[in-house]
C-alpha cells in the first residue's frame, strides 16, 4: 500500500507542474486587487490537478468510492462550473441551480441521500423520509460552500480537507470497508502534493492555488464519503459523528452567515471576516493562523472520533457540538467597527 500512495503522490506532482503551465497560458490566474493581497499572477490548477488524480486513481481503483461512475459525471460538471467561475467570477444563482441539479443526480442515479439523522433522541433512528428530497441538496449546498469559504489563506483547504479525509480512512478501516480507506488516503497525498506546491516549498513562483474549481469538488467528495460513511447497511459511523470530522469548516461557515445576515449583508458576499482573517487581525501570521485552525479541525476531529469509538450516546454528542459552536460563534466574534465590510477594499471570500 505505501508503494502505491507514493505512486499516486508523484503522479499528482507531476499533474500539478503540468497543470501549472497549461494554466499559465490560458490566462486562468487569480490576479493581485484590492481584495486579493498575494504577489504575482498565481495559477488556478490545484482543483484540475487533483481532479485529475482522482480520476486516474478511480480508474485504478474503482471500487474505492460508491457508484463511482455517477461520482465521477457529478465531480466532472462542478469542475468545469468552478473554472467558468475561476475565469468569470459567475453569481451565486447559476452556481447554486448546478449544485442543486448534482444533488437530484446523486440521490436519482446513486441512491445517495441524507435518509437518517441517528437515534439523536435514544430509540429508532430518525428517518427523513420524503424530507431527504429537501435535505440531501442543502447538505450538498453546504458542504460546498463550507469547503468553498474556507479556502482564505494558503494551506487551509489542504489541511481541513485532510484532517476529514484522515477521520473517515480511520473508520472506514475499523469498518472494514478497506477499499475506501485506501482512496481516502490517495486523496490526502494528493492533497499533499498540492499543498507543496501552494505553501511555496518548490519557491514563491511555483506556487498554485486549488481554485474554486478544486474546492467545489473537494466539498462535494467529502459529502459523497460522509453519507457513504453514515447511511444504509454499510454504515461505519453515525450521522452526529460526521458533524465533529468537518466541524471547522462548517462552524465557520455558520458563524460567518449568521454574522453576515445580521449586518443586512447577503451571506454570499465577501469579506474577511472567516476565524484566519480574525486571528490574522489579533496579531498572527498566516502561517500561525493556518497552525491555530488547523490544530482546532484535528482536536474537533478526535472528539469525534473518539465518540465513534467509545459509543458515546448520540444526542450527547449532538448537545456537545450545539455547544462548542456556540463557543466558536463568540470566540471569533468581533466588535462592530473592526469588523470588515463585505465588498470593502480589503474583503475576502
């Protein structure tokens, strides 16, 4: 197995120096503005890069992920809707109308839905029934706009990608399920051999960014792992443990909406108000800031999995994550006047 993830991991390196150059000659850079402060014309390959291994690694592997086929088409069309939105900068409504139509393929073609919460309550499971219809896009919509907001700073979709994707290889394998703990840990190496590339280890011209093209496709991949994780016979955790393994990037994403909403602002708009840009503006540096979530992601993940493990009751953990989520809302709460504008000079994503 070690032999081929180091296959896989120099395979993605070498996808991601092509990628690089063919993205250099087709213009598809995020530029230095007002909102953007990096130096230099950075290209947006990472997510077509990891696109790419994956589907070489499916190929080899095809039983890694269920109904890999439809994974596959579905992971296809948000790749090319996240480099029309790298190149075009779209508006939310054709974004979100092609990850609602995904979602209908992935429930219609695959069986793939979010049919049960848990025993939350103790006793039978709670099955949504029809309400997985309304349920299983919102959970699409989420978690790809959860993976989407947190690409802020160099590193952190890398890192909370791989911090969930290490929890799920972890249960799959107790699962027995070992085919999907292996193409959890090919997708973590080749994550790794982007993030080489993204935190400037082959040098500052070398870098790359994933794009929304790769964090709409890492978003998604996480969600169709989850419910293959939490729904039906094949099962290997419950449905409150999957909270705890993307806990930072769906706080964040929460907290930052609900602050947004509040201040009459659309909750899709940018700004740099997500926890790095907080710690940032306390006196961190990227790098400590990229530390700070990343070690925050690990432990919310442990927790989780430690839950998993031990067989905690399922509406205590449930209390426990309504709990920590309150204290991450205050935590990276600011006051008024310090608090960015979305659409100001200096906003973010």
């Amino acid at each position: 197995m070690v032999y081929q993830l180091g296959v896989i991991f120099f395979l993605a390196l070498l996808l991601m120096a092509i990628a690089r150059g063919v993205a250099l000659k087709l213009a598809l850079v995020d530029k230095p503005s007002a909102r953007k402060q990096h130096q230099g014309h950075i290209p947006l390959c990472g997510g077509i890069a990891i696109y790419l291994s994956v589907a070489l690694f499916s190929l080899w592997q095809s039983d890694g992920v269920p109904h890999m086929a439809v994974y596959l088409c579905c992971v296809t069309a948000l790749l090319l809707l996240g480099v029309l939105d790298d190149r075009f900068e779209l508006s939310v409504a054709p974004r979100m109308a092609v990850q609602g139509g995904l979602a209908l393929v992935m429930m219609l073609a695959a069986g793939m839905r979010l049919s049960s919460l848990g025993s939350l309550w103790g006793g039978e499971a709670l099955q949504l029934g029809y309400g997985a219809l309304l349920v299983t896009p919102l959970a699409v919509w989420g978690a790809i706009n959860a993976y989407n907001m947190v690409d802020g700073i160099d590193g952190q979709l890398g890192i909370q990608s791989c911090v969930t994707l290490a929890g799920l290889a972890v249960l799959f394998a107790l699962g027995g399920r070992l085919d999907t703990a292996f193409w959890c840990l090919s997708l973590i190496v080749t994550l790794a051999a982007y993030l080489l590339f993204n935190l400037g280890f082959f040098g500052h011209r070398n870098r790359i960014f994933m794009g929304d093209a790769g964090s709409m496709v890492m978003g998604f991949t996480v969600l169709w792992l989850l419910l293959s994780a939490t729904q039906g016979d094949g099962a290997v955790m419950r449905p409150v443990g999957a909270l705890w393994l993307i806990a930072m990037p769906l706080m964040d994403m929460v907290s930052v909406m609900l602050r947004r909403i509040a201040r009459r602002q659309s909750p899709f708009r940018a700004g740099r108000d997500h926890l790095h840009h907080i710690l940032m503006r306390r006196g961190l540096s990227a790098r400590q800031a990229l530390a700070v979530s990343g070690l925050l992601a690990l432990a919310l993940a442990v927790v989780g999995l430690s839950g998993e493990l031990m067989a905690w009751q399922e509406s205590l953990m449930l209390a426990a994550f309504m709990l920590c989520s309150g204290g991450y809302f205050l935590l990276v709460r600011e006051p008024r006047r310090t608090t960015m504008a979305a659409g100001s000079p200096a906003a973010d994503r």
